[in-house]
C-alpha cells in the first residue's frame, strides 16, 4: 500500500507539466489563461493546479481554476475554489462575485445575492456584481429590485448590450412594455446581430398591438437565427392578428419542421386555416394535436366548431362533450353544444346545456333560453 503512495506521488511530481512547477506559479497562470482563451479547458485545469501546487497560498490561481470548472458546470467544485481563493485574500470583489455565478448558476439565487454585495461593497464600479444581482432578483420575482439593478449596471456599463436587453426583459415584467421597447433598441443599436433582441422587441410591440411591428421584429429574428421554432410561432401570431392567415399557416408549417412534436403550433395552423374556411384542413390539425395532447379541452372545442362549420353536428356534439368531460365549468361549451342540439331537432337537451350555461353565468345562454326554451 505505501509503495503504491508513493509511486503515485513521485509519477506526479515528475509529470511534464509540473516539472518546474515551484516558483512559477505567476507563468502556469498566464499560461492557464491562454488555454482558457483557446477554450483548451482541460490543459487550463492542470496548468493552475501547477500553480497551486508551486504557490499554494496564490488566491489568483483558485479563483480562475474555479472559473473555468464554472465554464465546465462543475458548479459546486468551482465555489471550493472560490471559497479558498477568498480565505486566502478577501479584498478582491472578483473573487465574491464569481462566487455569487456559481450559487446562481446552482438554482440558490438568494444565496448568491450576499456574495454579489460584498462584491459592490469591495468595488462600487462593479457593474457585473449589479447586473448579476439583477438577474438573482429576478428569478426570485423581485422584479422591481432587478431593474433598479440593471439599471445601477447600465449607468456604469452604459456601452453593454446585454444588460439593456436584461432590463427590457425586466420592464415586460412589470408591465411597462414601451420601456421595454427602449431599451431593446438601445441594445440593437450596440449589437445590431441578435435575433432574440428583435425577437423580445417584437413580443412587446405585439402585446402593445403593433401587429405590423412585431412582425418586422420577428422576420429580423428570423433572418438572423432560422432554427428557432418560437420565433415562427411568434410572427404566425402577429399575422394571424393582421388576419393574414395564409402568412400565418406558413409560420406554423415552418415552426413544425423544426419542431413536429408542439400539438400548439397544430392548434393555432389549425386556426388560421378556419378562417380561411378550410374546415377540412383545420380539422386535420386539430387531430393531430388531440393526438399529442388528448387532455386539452380547447382542442376539443376548436375541432367541434370546425365540424359544426361542416355541419358534421353529431361530431360537433361529441367533441363538445369530450370538453366537457376535461372541463365542466366551461359554460361555451355547453352552450356551443345546445346549438348543435338545436340543429338535430334535440331540443330538450338543447335547452338542459343552455339552462347549465346560464346557469354559469354565461349571458347569451340567457337570452337564447327565452327564445328557444319556452
């Protein structure tokens, strides 16, 4: 067993890479650096262990070897570091801060938030440390705290993109989406490149009802990153509000060769195509997302109306009914369902659905029972 040890030992000590390690600490983490830059991970990884093992005090050779197990999602190896790093020299906000990365990145968002503020504490220019506090705040819902972070981090960083894309997301948050709208222009002007700028743009020009907006936003998104499902989902959206559903069923198609297994995407092509009256087609896609998703009652209610359309009546009521079965509060339902009664000549059942819906609250049931149900 002790030679064992030892043979260990002496084949690491004598290993080319920690030959003359001693008193070179400062050159194995220059070196490390450059690996890094390289994206050479690994070989970074055994250049600061050769530091540390030169100079096993140097707080600067843990902290970037945590670091890099960060880059690597070793998140909890990574805090070791940092942990040792900050024992060692405790004045250096870059040291906490990294700390604070790896807790966020680890889903422990309130224990990152006290690293990042001694990180401001130590360096009040920091603007990372605010930016990544924001984002702390953030996943815990303090919206309000994130952006007034963001906002600190912008103030000193005013030239970064990214933390004026993380305030307009934050700004959505809080239901202020022309502010939004300006900081994700603020961002494409810094970085012209980013599909999901225009992306998040679009989104809040849609919500605002900028329909002709969005769509430009999207169709950037699109021309700059055209694997993304979403984004074709998006723009479909925004057509399908300027009722150009043609455009839409385009988006929707092109949404599902990339991504076939969304029964969403189905519904809502289904959708666009019933209003172009191709109840054949939109029947089509209401199966299929049925399919996917047997458990969605709206799929159910969008395939019964189509089928009404058709006057498919019989099919209209079944599905109504397998709504009803996944959501019995749905007063539309019944209703829609008395109607399709109505047109069979079941007119007392056709009136039991309309009395339930009025029953629910549901207006129109109440008028329509003075004068069918009398």
């Amino acid at each position: 067993m002790k030679t064992t040890v030892l043979t260990t030992a002496l084949l690491f000590v004598f290993s080319p890479i920690f030959l003359e390690a001693q008193n070179k600490a400062g050159d194995y983490i220059r070196q490390g650096k450059e690996s890094v830059e390289k994206e050479d991970y690994q070989q970074s990884l055994l250049f600061f262990k050769a530091a540390i093992m030169a100079e096993p005090f140097n707080a600067e050779a843990y902290n970037e070897r945590g670091k890099v197990k960060s880059m690597l999602e070793d998140f909890y190896d990574a805090i070791g570091d940092f942990n040792v790093a900050i024992e060692y020299d405790s004045t250096v906000d870059a040291y906490y801060n990294n700390r604070g990365i790896a807790k966020f990145y680890l889903g422990d968002n309130a224990a990152a938030i006290p690293d990042f503020e001694i990180a401001m504490k130590l360096n009040p220019e920091n603007a990372d440390a605010y930016a990544n506090r924001g984002f702390a705040w953030y996943n815990l819902e303090y919206y309000e705290e994130a952006f007034f972070d963001f906002s600190r981090a912008i103030n000193l960083d005013p030239d970064d993109p990214d933390k004026l894309f993380n305030r307009g997301v934050t700004s959505a948050e809080l239901g202020e989406y022309l502010n939004a709208i300006d900081d994700y222009t603020q961002s494409i002007r810094l970085d012209p490149d980013d599909p999901e700028t225009y992306n998040y743009r679009g989104v809040a020009r849609y919500t605002l009802g900028d329909f002709a907006g969005a769509v430009a936003d999207y169709s950037k998104a699109i021309e700059l990153d055209s694997t993304d499902a979403t984004k074709y989902d998006n723009r479909a959206l925004a057509r399908s509000a300027m009722a150009d559903y043609g455009g839409a069923i385009e988006d929707y198609t092109s949404s599902l060769m990339l991504f076939p297994d969304d029964p969403d995407a189905y519904n809502f092509r289904g959708v666009a195509r019933y209003n172009l009256e191709d109840y054949d087609g939109a029947i089509e896609d209401y199966t299929v997302a049925i399919e996917m998703d047997p458990g969605e009652a709206l799929f159910y209610d969008n395939r019964a109306s189509a089928k009404y359309e058709q006057k498919d009546f019989e099919g209209s009521i079944e599905d109504y009914t397998s709504s009803i079965e996944l959501y019995p509060t749905d007063p539309e339902a019944f209703y829609f369902r008395a109607m399709a009664k109505f047109e069979l000549g079941n007119n007392y059942d056709g009136c039991l659905d309309l009395n339930t819906a009025a029953n629910m609250g549901l207006e129109t049931a109440s008028k329509d029972i003075k004068k069918k149900c009398k």
